[in-house]
C-alpha cells in the first residue's frame, strides 16, 4: 500500500506509527555545531567520525535564541526509512525508484491560496529583515565556513527558455542579512541557467525550497545522463506518489517554488558578483562533505540576493549531517536506480541489484550483483562494471558479486572478496578517468599517475565465481525454515 505523502508533515506522521524511526526533543540545543554533534551519535551514520550509527530522524522543538523554530534532522538517514516513506521494501528501492524516473509525473502549478508555504511572508526591503535572524542555519562542525542551509533545493529555470527547469539541492552559505554563497559543481543545469544570464547581464531568479516531501529531494538527485538537459526532476517525486508536485508563484521573484514546502527562500543570482565562502570566519574549511572529510572554502562564489522569505505557520528547517547515512540515500538512491536500468537494458536479466555503498557516501563505490546462467555470461560481469561507470560518472569502485551474497551486508561482501577475488586476476584498474574533486586521493598531491584534481584511477573488483567452478563454490546449504516460533520476538511485525 503506496503512503499518503504530499509534504513534510504527512511523512512525519507515518514515521510516528513505526517505532524508532522518529523521536523529539525539547532540550535547548544551539544550531552552531551542537545540534549536528549531538545526531552524530543518534543517527548519523555514514562516512561520520566513530563513534556513529544509524538511528531514528529527530525534531529538536528547542533552538536556542530561535524561540520560534524547530530543526528536523535524519529524515533519510536509513535505507529502512527510505522504504518505508516510498512504499516499497529496502532491497527494492532501486527497481522502484528507477521505474519512477522513466515514468515522470509532471508538477502542476496552483493558486496562492492553496499553498501552505505562503502562510507567512517576510520581505528583504524591510529595514529589520535579517535571514541571519529570522532562520537557524546549522553549522555542523566548529570550523565551517559559516551556517548552511544544507538541505535547500533550488529551483530555477532557463533565462533563454523557461519551459527549462531544474532542480538540485546545493552548498548555501549565509553570508550576510540578505545574502547566501551558493556553489554550483560544473556541468550541472543551474549553473548552465546561471551563466546564461550572467553572459545577458541579468540576474537569475531562484526559489530556495526547505522541508519536503522525502521523495522530491530523492527524485531531485537524479543526474545527467539519466535525467538529460530540460528533464524535471519533479516528475519523479510525481510518479513515486503518482500525483503531481504542486508548484506556487514566487511572491518577489518570477520562478515558482513548491507549494508545500516549510520554508521558502527567493532570490537572484546575481550577475559578476562572487564572494570568498569563509569571509567571516577564514576558516579555511566550507562544511563536512559526502566523503567524510570537511571541504576546502571556495575563494569565489556566486551570490543570492534574497527578496524574500515565506513560510508555513511553525515552519520546519530541515537539515543534515553532511557525511552522513542521509547522503548515501538521497545520492545513493538515484544512482542505484540510474545503474540498474542502464545494466538492465543492455543486458536483460544479468543485474540481480545494485548497492551505492555508504563507504562511498552513495556515490564512490558501488556494489554489483549479478546471475551468471550460462557459460556465455562469463565476462559480462565486466560488462556490467563498465556501464555502470559510464553511466554515473562518480562512481570510483565497483564490486562484482554474485547472487548469493547479501550486497547490503558489508561482511558478506568481504567474505565474497576474501573466497573468490585473486588480486592478480581479478582486479582491473581504469587509470586517467574523470571521477569527484572531493575526493582527496584524487589529485596530483597524491599520485604523479593523476594529471588535476578530479581526475581518478577507476578500479573494478571481480569478486564473481568463475562460470566453470560454480560447483565448487557453492555456500553451505542450511536449512530454509521459518525461525518465528524459537524467537517470536524477533522474526513477528
């Protein structure tokens, strides 16, 4: 039975049916490093510093000199959780989600009246009006460049055709009362709209959209050449609740923001204006990214000029841990999703499932399982890696397993790589390939084999057993029963 989401809220709910997936507290705590130190140790997960582990999503209802505000953290912090809030089981969330991206449900627009987000505005040309002030930015680390708006998805559209619009969630700075830094990797389809108007000399509008329905921040990370220049990534998160995302006028900008969100932000990018990201602080570091590292501070960003702000009445902000198990979902998923269909269409039936790790933050590392049936399909498994790296450029590491193991079970899979991997035969290196500049092996600094930073040495780890040898490798065969009666406690929902 599909949930019945449509915003933030809604899937708070269903999370309050099913225990250990959401708590609350009222405990005081300050947004500047505390609060992430605190869920560091509740429910993180991910590439964070041990001690961490995966836990429930968590309210903090307390803010200290935010009386007003309350801070959600952790919503996809758990492939169970990701589940749960999509309607599917855990080992099926690629096949679903994939399904959902070719099949995109368009967003629709409505009128103000029927959009919570416009419940409450705050213009910026009010002489009192300070971003700084009016929302609790996070900082995760006491060395960031400042607070963030880690979980803001902009949406904007393209200045020279505006039937072109895009979606990604990306690094905000608050930078003064009306002013965020935002960085934008290359390639990427706002920065393509972004320097189209910057070549015209004209500002980009954008909406800053904050405390979501789960599904439009999955479907929003979906990436090229999956979702191509002009897809919406709307359209998925309309086809996993088979209903169209409601989108609203912006009150001070000419874009449209998602009309249930908790908190909207509109702006400009404006044109020739950048920023160095830790100005107010030098501290040379930006936040803790994916990789579980914190990142270098941009000398030079491009700059938001906020107009204004609009909220539902006791708005949410919704944030993340940076390295955390909630990046593997939210980048994991559409990965997954992007490999299997890509495997699947070139090679029916040989993908049993795929697993974008969390070692690799749901992007580096990437976990095969393939079926070998017959004595053809020997080889295809280097097929299989080979696509996968072509369709998600990202990826670093590939590991082939075969369809007995558990690709969600890192011990199963380090079994497989002990008992059927020979590092001299089964290891194949892809030197001189574009990878991930965040990624700090991946630089010249580390290995005079890299020629700049980004550039990486793919490897391909076949941990599959030879078709000829399939007798000899065959697991134990314990027997298949059902253990609910020794341990009703256990095995009963």
């Amino acid at each position: 039975m599909k949930p019945q989401i449509n915003d933030l809220r809604s899937a708070i709910a269903l999370l309050q049916q099913h225990e250990g997936q959401y708590r609350e507290t009222d405990h005081p705590v300050d947004p500047k490093a505390e609060l992430a130190g605190v869920y560091r140790y509740i429910g993180a997960g991910g590439t964070v510093k041990r001690p961490t582990r995966i836990g429930p999503a968590m309210m903090f209802n307390s803010i200290k000199g935010y009386p007003d505000s309350r801070i959600l953290v952790g919503m996809h912090a758990s492939r169970e959780r990701a589940a749960l809030l999509l309607g599917c089981k855990p080992s099926e969330l690629a096949q679903h989600v994939g399904q959902a991206v070719k099949n995109p449900i368009a967003p629709v627009v409505v009128p103000a009246e029927q959009a919570p987000c416009q419940e409450q505005v705050w213009y910026a040309d009010d002489p009192d009006f300070d971003l700084r002030k009016l929302l609790p930015a996070p900082t995760n680390t006491p060395i960031d460049a400042g607070p963030f708006f880690c979980l803001g998805l902009v949406l904007a559209s393209d200045p020279q055709d505006a039937s072109l619009t895009d979606v990604t969630i990306h690094r905000l700075c608050v930078q003064e009362r009306d002013e965020l830094s935002m960085f934008l990797a290359a390639g990427r389809h706002i920065e393509v709209f972004r320097k189209k108007a910057e070549e015209a000399g004209k500002p980009l509008p954008v909406t800053i959209n904050m405390g979501l329905d789960p599904a439009i921040y999955i479907g929003a990370c979906f990436e090229a050449p999956t979702t191509p220049f002009g897809y919406n990534e709307l359209g998925v998160a309309g086809s996993l609740r088979q209903t169209p995302v409601e989108l609203v006028q912006g009150v001070a900008v000419n874009e449209k923001a998602i009309a249930r969100a908790e908190i909207i932000i509109e702006g400009e990018l404006l044109p020739g204006v950048r920023v160095r990201e830790d100005q107010h602080t030098d501290s040379g570091h930006a936040m803790p990214e994916f990789p579980g590292y914190c990142g270098e501070a941009n000398p030079s960003l491009p700059v938001i000029k906020v107009k204004a702000v609009t909220m539902r009445r006791h708005a949410i902000l919704q944030t993340l841990v940076g390295p955390g198990e909630e990046h593997t979902t939210l980048a994991g998923l559409p990965t997954e999703a992007s490999i299997r269909n890509a495997v699947e269409e070139a090679i029916p039936g040989f993908l049993q499932n795929v697993y974008a790790h969390t070692a690799g933050g749901g992007k580096f590392l990437g976990i095969l399982q393939v079926k070998k049936r017959q004595a053809s399909d020997e080889g295809r498994q280097g097929q299989a890696a080979l696509i996968a790296l072509a369709t998600y450029s990202e990826l670093k590491n590939i590991i082939l397993v075969d369809e007995d193991v558990d690709i969600f079970d890192s011990d199963d899979i380090l079994w497989a790589m002990t008992t059927r991997m020979q590092g001299d035969v089964s290891i194949t290196n892809l030197p001189g390939l574009r990878g991930h500049q965040l990624d700090p092996s991946q630089s010249p600094d580390y290995s005079h084999s890299i020629r700049g930073n980004g550039i990486t040495c793919k490897t391909v780890y076949d941990c599959t057993v030879p078709w000829a040898l399939k007798a000899k490798f065959e697991r134990a065969p314990f027997m298949e029963l059902d253990p609910t009666p020794w341990a009703p406690d256990l095995f009963e929902k």
